[in-house]
C-alpha cells in the first residue's frame, strides 16, 4: 500500500512539474505585465548601460530597479527560473540551482518626493545572501504580487556566466555584394580545450546580440571550420546584421532646461507635458557618428536629485514626418525604453493633416537612445531600413554568448562570452 502511494505521489509530481513547465513556457521575457510599472532597470550595479550579466562565484552584483505609478507600497517577491539557451524553463528543482529560497520579497523602497508624478520605488541587489545562483546559464527573473506567481508584474533575463571556453572575434564587411555597404558580418572562434565535446555540433550553442537585442539576435549557427580545440565560426553566409544608423537620442535629465532635441515643454499643475523635435527620415541620408548608447536608457538629473526616487515623468511627443502613410506597414519608436517591443503603447499614428506619425511615451528623466521601425502587416518583420538606413560604418556593440550541454546534462551551460565592438574591432 506505501508502495503505490510512493508511486502516485511521484507520479502527480510529475505531472504537476510538467504543468508547470507549460506554463512558464508562456512568459515573455522582459516583458511589463501591468501599465502602472515603470522604468525597469536590470544592469550591473552602477552601470546603467550594462548587459545583466555576471560571473558565477565573482562577488559581481547587479541592481533592478523600478517604478510603480500607484502610490502605495505592495508586497513584490521575486524569483529567478533556471533556464536552456532558448530560454525555456530547465526542468530542474529551484534547490538545485539556487542557494538560499527560492522566493523573496523586496524589502527596499523609497516614496517619491519632489516629483510631481507620485510613485514608489523598488530597488534589489541579486545575488544577496537569501538568493544566490550556483550554476551558469540564462535566469529569467520574475517579479510579482503577493507571493502569488499568477500576479506577474514583469519578467527580465538575466545570465551567470562561468568561464570554461575562451572565445575571440572580429567585425568585418560582407563579401556580397548586396550587403557589402549596409551590413556588417561577426566572425568568432571558440577554443574548447579541456571540455569534454565529442558533438560540438549539438553540445555547443552560440547566440549573437547587436546592442544588447534579443529580438534579432542570431542563434542556431554551426562551426564552418573545426581545427583541432578550436571552432570557427566565419561562414560568409553567416552572421549577418543590418548596420543601421546611430541611434537617435533625447536628453530628459532636465524637464526645466530644454536641449537641442526638445522642441517645448508644457508645465501644467499635475505634470508635464514634452515636444521633441520633428525625427526626419534617414534612410537617404549619408552616415554621420554620432556617440550613442547603442539604443539603451538611464535614469538621470541634471539637478542635485537622486533620479531613482526624486526624478520626474513626463508624457514626451514624438513626431515623424512622413509625406504619406507606409502602406501596408505600421509605424513604432523602439529601444530599450520599449523593452524592445511593438506594441499599441509605442506605436505612431498618421496625422494627414500634419502629414506626420506622432505618438507619445510616459517617460522618467533620463537620456534615451531610440530608432523608428517598421512592421511589415503580412510577414510581421521588424526593419528600420525605410527609416533610419543601413551602413556598415556604424558603430555597434556585439555579445557573443556561449553554451555548452554536457553529455547527459539537463541544461545548457553559459561557458563563455565576447564582447565585440563594430569599429575597434574591425577588420
């Protein structure tokens, strides 16, 4: 009789770990589930413009911050979900990845003053004595409501990186001659010596970001060349991204003082309201440098304020001229301060009257990087190349992430990673 309880028992826990599983195979990453959250920021502590990615074991921390518009303090919990290279859920117990619980609650928070838009503040450092990561590979971290998973608030990835694999790479232009001025090409090799890779074609995973992007970013490709310990992967065909322009920018660290960017601003007794200039199309446009922050944010002041709880919001209007609609195509402002989404909160609207998109975005003081894209109605591709222009003398920043599934793991291992800039490290 214990015998086939024992057995029902593992069953039903089966069962319930693969429901689970489906379920968190639904969440978006870095995704905002609720309009009253704002400005989430998960980078390395005291660089606000960095990848969330630390090394396993270094003392290395990073800080989520955010915002929530609703001027009452609530009981956040967090938590952080081991997962695959494809960000899939790794079906593993949370003991066995994380050190410390599983669930916490976050502790540190600060109401707004001086800011006309009320709010609270949220602030963790991870890892932190009650939750620490004791594998590499990609976390994704979710915040929500009163220890109840079903009240997501929002989702970030985050990644714990342990070096076992010594990556190297270069920037360079196509050989094609389609693309020989608009894109630029990443090579990379990998050299492996000392894991244990009898099937590098399966055992190994390698993911290329541009700027920090996880909605472009190319995955699934395989060594062209393998000689010796070392994997090469520089097929022509390969590793390919648009060069885009610089990114475009707006400096909101000051509602008071305008910059060449802000057209006027608006003061009224419960806010403030921000005109940026007319963005034009660049597509016809010859490259120009222009130092950016390859398409990121930060909360800053130019006043003596502490940007995380005395910084202002502002709904900020953007418009772009445009002397008739893109047919069959909708019009978004896209970057990090989107979470890199196309959605109906950051999508223009055709003014034929004024023969320009405009729309609008609730912004926190901050300097913010941005570009506009274009979705494609049938095929539901993103591409800024009818708004910004392509060329391959942009400078851009690449993140080489590398994977690694041991024979018989049950996940994928982050194992290494490169970071690459388009014009120091050209070739």
């Amino acid at each position: 009789m214990k015998k086939v309880a024992s057995t029902c028992f593992t069953l039903i826990a089966i069962l319930t770990g693969f429901h689970l599983s489906a379920q968190e195979n639904k969440i978006t990453p870095d995704h905002v589930y609720h309009q009253n959250i704002r400005t989430v920021k998960l980078n390395r502590t005291g660089d606000p413009v960095s990848l969330p990615l630390i090394t396993l074991n270094s003392g290395e921390k990073l800080e989520l911050n955010f915002d929530d518009l609703q001027y009452e303090v609530k009981s956040y919990y967090y938590t952080l979900v081991l997962c695959n290279a494809d960000w899939t859920p790794v079906r593993m117990n949370a003991i066995e990845y994380l050190r410390g619980f599983s669930e916490n609650q976050i502790q540190d928070y600060r109401f707004s003053s001086v800011a006309l838009q009320k709010y609270v503040h949220y602030r963790v450092e991870i890892p932190n004595k009650n939750c620490t990561p004791v594998k590499s590979g990609n976390y994704l971290l979710k915040v929500y409501l009163d220890s109840d998973t079903n009240k997501l608030a929002f989702t970030r990835r985050m990644m714990v990186l342990e070096n076992k694999a010594n990556v190297g790479g270069f920037v360079s232009q196509p050989i094609n001659p389609k693309v020989f001025r608009t894109s630029q090409k990443v090579n990379v090799s990998i050299n492996t010596k000392g894991l244990n890779l009898p099937n590098p074609f399966d055992q190994l995973k390698v993911v290329i970001q541009q700027n920090f992007r996880w909605d472009n970013a190319i995955t699934g490709i395989k060594p062209q060349f393998i000689k010796g310990d070392v994997l090469e992967y520089n097929a022509e065909q390969n590793i390919i991204f648009p060069g885009m322009k610089e990114w475009r920018w707006i400096d909101l660290r000051s509602f008071r003082l305008q910059t060449e960017r802000v057209e006027k601003t608006d003061y009224q007794r419960t806010g403030t309201t921000v005109f940026a200039m007319p963005d034009f199309p660049r597509d016809n446009q010859v490259y120009q440098y222009i130092k950016d922050i390859n398409g990121r944010y930060f909360p800053a002041t130019i006043d003596d304020y502490n940007p995380n709880f005395e910084g202002d919001y502002a709904r900020v209007n953007f418009v772009f001229p445009a002397k008739e609609p893109f047919a069959g195509y909708d019009l978004y402002i896209f970057g990090e301060l989107t979470d890199y989404e196309c959605n109906t909160a950051n999508k223009l609207v055709y003014n034929g009257a004024r023969r320009a998109y405009e729309g609008a975005l609730f912004l926190k003081q901050g300097f913010y990087n941005y570009v506009y894209g274009l979705i494609d109605r049938t095929t539901n591709q993103f591409s800024t190349e009818y708004t910004e222009g392509d060329s391959w003398e942009t400078e851009n920043v690449y993140t080489v992430l590398v994977y690694y599934r041991a024979l018989g793991g049950r996940y994928d291992e982050l194992i290494g990673q490169l970071n690459l800039n388009s014009i120091q490290n050209r070739r």
